[in-house]
C-alpha cells in the first residue's frame, strides 16, 4: 500500500506532511544504505593498494545497523497508516530515525577519521528535518545532540578512551589532537558552522510554515465561502423559481383540461402566461448562472482530459426534443481526420457554451431549418462551429451580441422568449476555459458560431 | 386506485399535481413537511412518493427524507421520485442527473422537473409503481 493510497485517513495537513517526509526518510536511508554499500565494495576492490587505512567493519557496522533500523520503521510506517496515527506519534517515529541516523553518523565519522572527511556534515539533513516537524527550541537540542554525538569519537579519541584512527596518515589529526586549544576551537568552530545553518533553516522553515499555515487558512476559508456562496445560491433560486413553477404547473394543468373546459380566449391567456413564465423561469436560470460564473475562482483542478467528439455526440442527443417542435435537423460533421479530439475543459463549462449557442441557433432558426456543427482542427486548435441558416444579425449589432440582456430587433420579433444573457454566459465560460469564440453572420441568411478550444491532454 | 403522496411545502404544487393525478384515478395525500415523517408515511401506506427538495427547514431536506425513507424496512420498495426546480437542467453547478442515483446518496426512483408536465408526471408514477 502506497501513502498516496491511505493518506484519505489523516486529515490535518501537518500529520500528512509528516507521513510523506517519514516515507521520504526511509526511501532517502534505502538509497545511502545501497550507495555506501557499492562505495565501501568499490573502494575495497579498487583503492586495495593505496594508502587509505579504512576500517570496513566500521563502516559495514554502520550499514548493518542502518538496515536493520530502516526495516523497522518500514513496517512501522505502514502500522502508522493503518493506525491513522497523529502528530505526537509520528513525531516520535521521526526524533527516533533522526537518533538512529546520528548513531550510524557516528560510526562512520570515527571510521573515516573523525575530521579527515567532511562526512560530518552529513547531521544537515537531518537537522532540516527537525527544524521542518519540531519546535526551534526542540530542532536546536536535536541538533546540538547530533553534534555531541558526532564530535564524540574525537573527544574519545583525545582522552584515548578509543583508538584513534586515520585514514589518510596525514599531520592535520595529530595536530587538531597535539594542544586542547587547538581540540576545543576546531570543536567551537564546526558547532558555530552547524549552529549557524540551523539558525538559518529555522528561520527559512518558519517564515515556510507561517506561510503555509495562512495559506491553509485562506484555503478553508474560500471553501467555507464557496459552500455558503452554493448554498445561498441554492436557496435563492429556488425561492425564485418554486412559484413560477407552480403557476407553470397550473397552466400545463389547465391547457392540459384536468380543470374542465376552458373557452378559446381563456385558453389563449393561459397559453400567454405559460410562456411569460417561461421567460421569467428562464432568465431567473441565467442571471444566477451568469452570477456564479462571475465569481468562479478557477483552478487546475477543475479541469480534466476530455474526448470533444463524444461530448457532442451525447450532447446533441439532449436537444432533439427541442429541434423536432420545429422540424429542424441537427447534424454533426466530424472533420478532423484521424486526430483524437482531446481537450482539457469541464463538462460543466462546455455544457454551457454549447447548450446556450445550440438553443439560439434553434430559436432563431426557421421551422425545417438545418444546424450544422462542425467539428475541425486548426494548427493547435480544435474548432466547433454551429451553423445555422436563421434569421441572422445586423452586422451594425454583431459587437453587442456579448453584452448582458442585449437583443438585437430582429431576435426580439422573431423569438421573445430570450433573455439576451446566453452568449454573455457563453464569454464568460470561454474565459474560464481559455477558449475564444468568433462570430459570423450575415441579415436573412443564418449564423455561424465558432468556438475554438486547445488541444491537448493531461 | 394507487395511492400517492406529495411531501412539498408549496400547497399550490400539491394543488396542481393533485388536479392531474386525481384525473387519472389516483388517490392524492400530501404533508408540507419533513417532520414526523416515516409515522406519516407509515399510517397512508402509499404506493409512491413525490418528494419535494428544499423545505424551509432545510435547503437539503428532501435528500435526507429519501434516505430516512430508503433505511426504514417498511418503506424500502416504496418508490420515491424527487420533485425539484433546481435540477439536472439549470445547470447551476449544484445540479444532479439520473447517474447520481445511488443506494447510500440519493436512494430514489427518479427525477421530475419542476413545473411539472402531466405526460411526464404520469408516465414516471407508471413506471415506477409497476
């Protein structure tokens, strides 16, 4: 089982931080395990004659123990994810691999000769990682104790506690060794090194997770408002709409003669209030739809691949009903050759560009007309354009087809029931989708739609 | 005669269903709303349920009623079709569709867009009570 699998299990932010750096530990101790492995085996076999005098079982000592340890918290990491452990625990996971680390650390800095190498160093890492899950006052004293830990052999190695050991026969060590003067300020000064990196990473980390701590509030803040901005639009436009659709529900009722006979002038007022509630069910509809478009915030993650072909083919399926009321036929012609038509969009989105240019293309077409929408290619652009032979616009109108509640006179007489709001949602949902859409039309002889979107996938 | 009732808090919704479905001999109860809820629909035993969404108590009342319905033993085969003016064809992005159907979110029969169209009406009650 992969983190990326069980991480739905831990909410807070830091726990799941904590997890992947804990998984990142023991993958990065894997990796330094069967490195060092191949260096000590390549050293042993290449460097055999020259004058390094190291000390393999040290240093196998160091990998051993390592394996070992790093086995453990494998499986300790998995018990961690099934548990759904907490902060506390895992902290504890982490300060007992920082120790284990140090100990091998040790090991390693005495076979190589405690200051010939900068292997010393090698407490860096680990202190990152201290200062990024600890609190400065903790990361300080694991660091601290790191350096105890690794300067510690050549204490020992001064007061000949141990033997002393060195690799490259050089004066350096015996010198460093010869006068506590000399012992004490390379001491004082390599502490001050690391005691200064850390102070550096604590800073860096801290200005880091101050940052992501407001970020991860801002975060749930804009979900907070996004929820309540769902709700209240919910609750509104069904305040709207619920009373419209109860007269609507009557008329159908009352054309439909489930409340007796009703004379041809009553009839005819009926039918007139069906269809100015059809405006109102329709406008409401649009301006809370162009209202939330308005305020979408838009993010990577709302977008998919998408195949544009079997989009249409489902999406032209939905208007059938609608055409044949006016024996219009809807074809779609497919032109691309042999390029799969792959978008990054959302359904959503592109429901609503195609919904609202296909319901114009059908309301201002005459009866029997023809729709044809084209889908073609055009360098990296994949293009649909909606083609119909209706009443066509003013071309002294054509740059005003995208402002709110604008109809043109001629759309007015033909088609009352628009709300002048479908092609600024259209605008505005091209935007969201980085897509650009042309328009084309001439008086009398129809009007074609193109929306150009980009290729391309995930 | 089948026995429907009508959960919705709009009397006039409930009056103009009511027209319709009474034409066409069934029998019509209807509550305005979501309290006491499974003893109501218990003492009428009806054979379907039109079930309104957003009460005043509750923008999402609706929803959690047809899952009170679909735990309650007794009702479990006891179809249930969602009236709603919000829905799959406002595009609003809290919208549903028929694929949002499931045992545990949404344990209904179907959907039925509000204003309601008679022939639409009457033809998802028939299929769903047989």
């Amino acid at each position: 089982m992969l983190p990326e699998d069980i991480i739905h299990c831990v909410q807070d932010i830091h726990v799941k931080e904590l997890v992947k750096r804990l998984d990142w530990s023991v993958k990065i101790r894997w990796y330094y395990i069967s490195i060092s492995s191949l260096l000590i085996l390549c050293v042993y076999l290449m460097l055999n004659g020259l004058k390094i005098n190291l000390h393999y079982e040290y240093l196998i000592a160091a990998n051993v123990f390592l394996f070992a340890c790093n086995l453990f918290y494998h499986y300790q990491l998995r018990y961690s994810y099934d548990k759904c452990l907490g902060t506390h625990e895992l902290r504890r996971y982490l300060f007992l691999q920082i120790m284990t680390d140090y100990l091998a650390l040790t090991l390693v800095v005495y076979a190589l000769g405690s200051i010939e190498t900068p292997i010393i160093l090698m407490i860096i890492p680990n202190s990152i990682l201290s200062t990024l899950f600890f609190t400065p006052r903790q990361s300080l004293m694991i660091t601290l104790f790191g350096m105890l830990m690794v300067i510690m052999p050549l204490i020992l190695e001064y007061f000949h506690i141990i033997p002393i050991i060195t690799i490259f026969d050089t004066s350096f060590k015996s010198l460093v060794l010869s006068e506590p003067a000399i012992l004490l300020g390379y001491l004082f000064i390599l502490t001050s090194g690391v005691v200064f990196c850390w102070y550096l990473l604590c800073s860096i980390t801290n200005r880091l997770i101050k940052n992501e701590l407001e970020l991860e509030s801002s975060y749930q803040n804009m979900l907070r408002l996004d929820e309540e901005k769902t709700h209240a639009t919910l609750r509104s436009t069904h305040e709207l709409k619920a009373p419209l659709a109860a007269i609507k529900s009557y008329v159908y009722a009352l054309n439909a003669g489930y409340a007796g006979d009703v004379n041809d002038k009553v009839l005819k007022i009926i039918t007139r209030i069906g269809k100015r509630c059809d405006y109102l069910l329709n406008n409401i509809t649009d301006i809370i739809k162009l209202g939330n478009l308005k305020s979408y915030v838009v993010s990577d993650e709302q977008f998919y691949a998408m195949n544009l072909t079997l989009f249409l083919e489902k999406f032209i399926t939905q208007y059938r009903a609608l055409s044949q009321e006016k024996q219009i036929t809807i074809n779609l012609k497919n032109q691309l050759h042999n390029t799969e038509a792959r978008i990054v969009a959302n359904e959503e989105n592109l429901q609503l560009i195609f919904s609202n240019i296909l319901t114009n293309a059908i309301n201002y077409s005459h009866p029997k007309g023809v729709i044809d929408i084209v889908l073609s290619e055009k360098k990296d652009k994949l293009c649909v354009s909606i083609e119909d032979q209706g009443i066509g616009i003013d071309e002294k109108n054509i740059n005003n087809v995208f402002e709110e509640h604008f109809r043109a006179n001629n759309a007015v007489e033909f088609y009352e029931g628009g709300t002048g709001l479908g092609l600024s949602i259209v605008k505005l949902c091209s935007q969201i989708l980085g897509a650009e859409v042309q328009i084309k039309s001439k008086l009398e002889q129809g009007t074609i739609v193109t929306v150009l979107l980009k290729k391309g996938g995930l | 005669m089948s026995k429907v009732m009508i959960i919705d808090d709009d009397q006039d919704m409930i009056d103009s269903i009511s027209l319709i479905l009474e034409a066409n001999d069934y029998e019509v109860v209807s509550k305005t709303d979501t309290e006491n809820l499974i003893v109501d629909i218990e003492s009428e035993n009806p054979d379907l349920i039109l079930l309104d969404i957003v009460f005043p108590e509750d923008a999402q009342a609706g929803f959690k009623a047809a899952r009170e319905i679909a735990q309650q033993e007794s009702l479990k085969n006891t179809p249930v079709l969602i009236l709603s003016a919000v829905n799959q064809l406002s595009n609003l992005g809290f919208s549903f569709t028929e694929n949002d159907i499931s045992s545990d979110f949404m344990p209904v029969t179907g959907f039925i867009e509000k204003p309601v169209k008679p022939d639409v009406l009457l033809e998802k009650i028939k299929s769903s009570i047989t």
